[in-house]
C-alpha cells in the first residue's frame, strides 16, 4: 500500500490509517487507490475480525484534494474526456461498499474534521469513536456537487430526512457534540484519549462473535429498507447462521459456567 494510506493486520485486527497530515488528509488519486485498496484487503481477509479507520495528524479526512481536482478538470476540458469525476466509481462508492459490506465490523477513529468524502467514509463505519475537537461537514453544495460516498444514503438513516437535506442543502460546520446529540458519533472522547479508546473499542469487536457481528450488520442494513415481515425472516435466516457457529456455544458454555467467553471467530 501507498505511504498516503497505511494498512496492518494485528492479531484479527486491520487498522486503515489516512495518512496525509499535510494535506488534512485529503484524497488525492494516490490516496484514492490506496485506501480502496486497504478497504477491499480487509474485507477480503478472513484473518480480519475488525477494522479501524483512522487518520493521522489534526483531520480525519476533509474529502477530495481540490488542488488535484482543479488540474485534473483543467486537463479534461482539454482533452475532453471528462474522466475526472469518474473518480466517485472508481474509488469512493468501492471503499463505501467495502466498509458497508464487509462481514465484519467497521470502527472509525475521528481525530478532526471530516468533510465531504471523509464525512461519507466516516458515515459508512459500523462505528464511530469521535474527539470532541473533531468536526464534520457535508461541504458538497459549497463546491456546487451533490453528495457522494454514500453519504445520501447513510446520512438520513442516522439522522433523519429532515435534518440530512438541511445539511446537504446549506452545509457548515458542526461540532462533535452536536454529532453526538444528532446520533452520528457513538462516543465522544477528549482529544488526547481518541487513538487509545478507538482502538480498545476495535479491539473488543475484532474479539467478539464474528459471525454474530456480521448477522448483525447485515441485519441492521436489511431492515432499514424492508418491510416487517420480511425482516423477521432475515432474522430467522440470520440467528440459524449464527446459531450454528462455534461461538455461540462457546458463549453459552461460558455463560452457564460463568466464564468470560474466548471466542474464536467462527
């Protein structure tokens, strides 16, 4: 992988880090790669119990390298291809379903501000571990552009379709505790304890119940655009699945014998 985004698998769990702190971790194309790639190898590993994404420096990811983009629409107007903004299926909506996808979950660590695109990487987590000097932005519309990322899809499911039109219609700023009180951050942390408590929380899932976890996951996703009955029988599908794994009889061994359960992934 490239040095703009750094990929490790450690004991279950794959740690995504956006690595360009001199850029706010904007996405140029080498990052766009880098981090689809990562996404698609820990999605892919079935060594991988969980995943972190997170960012160095003072953003989380402010979305596309604008300086990039404005050569790269100069050179299409040129050349009249327009292959610039092929870069949403290309890059963007394969890392969004990679992180979405996966069988397994996702924690997004937000150090700092997430716009555009970084809001849609960060939406597209299972979780989400936010420092409370973190911000985040739609920022779509003050570029003239509509959403992408998937965040048109993630951000009403989270936070109603009310407030997800205010904010892509008239985007701003707004805080992490405002993200906390919308119900897109999951938990709030001071700044100086976000790498430690993003990665326990990662830590704790890649630990758990794999196969429950991606029931879950799959579960949650199906259920938000079916109707009841049809959800009660992807549940029903879903429990026999996981009622199946060695985990769940693990779990219930430990339980009766009032153990802390080791599980094993599968």
């Amino acid at each position: 992988m490239a040095d703009s985004v750094l990929y490790e698998v450690s004991d279950g769990l794959a740690t995504i880090t956006i690595n360009r702190p001199e850029a706010m971790n904007a996405m140029n194309t080498e990052a766009k790669v880098a981090l689809r790639d990562s996404a698609e190898a820990a999605a892919a590993d079935p060594a991988v119990r969980a995943v972190l994404l997170t960012a160095t420096g003072r953003a989380f990811c402010v979305g596309q390298d604008l300086k990039e983009h404005i050569s790269l629409l100069a050179e299409d107007k040129e050349s009249g291809t327009g292959h610039t903004m092929n870069t949403v299926r290309e890059h963007y909506n394969p890392v969004v379903r990679a992180l979405t996808g996966m069988p397994k979950p996702v924690v997004a660590g937000i150090n700092g501000v997430a716009a555009g695109a970084g809001l849609g990487f960060a939406l597209a987590a299972d979780y989400r571990v936010v420092a409370d000097t973190a911000s985040f932005t739609t920022s779509f519309a003050g570029v003239a552009l509509t959403a992408d990322s998937g965040v048109s899809w993630t951000l009403p499911r989270l936070i109603g379709q009310s407030r997800a039109a205010d904010l892509l219609l008239f985007p701003r700023s707004f805080s992490a505790q405002e993200a906390y009180e919308l119900g897109i951050a999951n938990k709030l942390v001071p700044a100086d304890r976000l790498a430690a408590e993003a990665a326990a929380v990662a830590r704790a899932l890649a630990d758990g119940p794999t196969v429950a976890y991606a029931a879950i996951k799959e579960s949650l996703a199906y259920g938000a655009g079916h109707t009841l009955d049809e959800t009660l029988e992807k549940e029903d599908e879903l429990q026999t699945l996981a009622g199946a794994s060695e985990d769940h009889t693990i779990a219930v061994r430990a339980f009766v014998a009032k153990e802390k359960p080791k599980y094993l992934g599968r």
